[in-house]
C-alpha cells in the first residue's frame, strides 16, 4: 500500500514503486480538477529533466502531454506507465 500511495504522489518520481493500484490511483488524481493538471506537469518536467536523445523518451514525452486531455489522456498516460515499467 506503501509503495502505491507513493507512486500516486510522485507519479514518475516514485522510479521502480510502480504498482497496478497506483497507476489506478493516479488516473483518479488526475481527474480531479486542478489536481491532474498539477500532475501533468509534473509528468512533462520529470521528462524533461530526464531527457536522453531516445525515441522512448520522445514517445513519453507526447504521453505526458496527451495527459493534459481531461480522463482520456489520463488513462492512456496510465497503461503506458504500467505496461512500460514491466
């Protein structure tokens, strides 16, 4: 419950603590009026201070900012984050 909690918060500053009932957790915040812009912001800086000259990186770029699209973006973002982490 630790670990899912924290990946809520931190999104992808929480590193290896991803967790299926986080990323759950996550899509809900990021609903959330006001919240889910703050978390995709926080998604988009997180990308950037991590930037490699990948197409990985390129591609969770365009996730994240798709995150900005109210619930639609915020589910994609999520399967992303599981399914890649895995």
């Amino acid at each position: 419950m630790d670990k899912s909690l924290n990946h809520m918060i931190k999104g992808s500053y929480a590193g290896d603590e991803t967790t299926l009932l986080g990323t759950l957790g996550e899509i809900l915040v990021g609903c959330v009026l006001g919240v889910g812009q703050v978390a995709d912001i926080r998604e988009v800086v997180y990308d950037i201070q991590n930037w490699e000259l990948k197409w990985s990186n390129a591609g969770d770029l365009v996730l994240d900012a798709i995150g900005f699209i109210p619930l639609i973006g915020d589910v994609i973002k999520g399967v992303k984050k599981y399914h890649l982490k895995k």
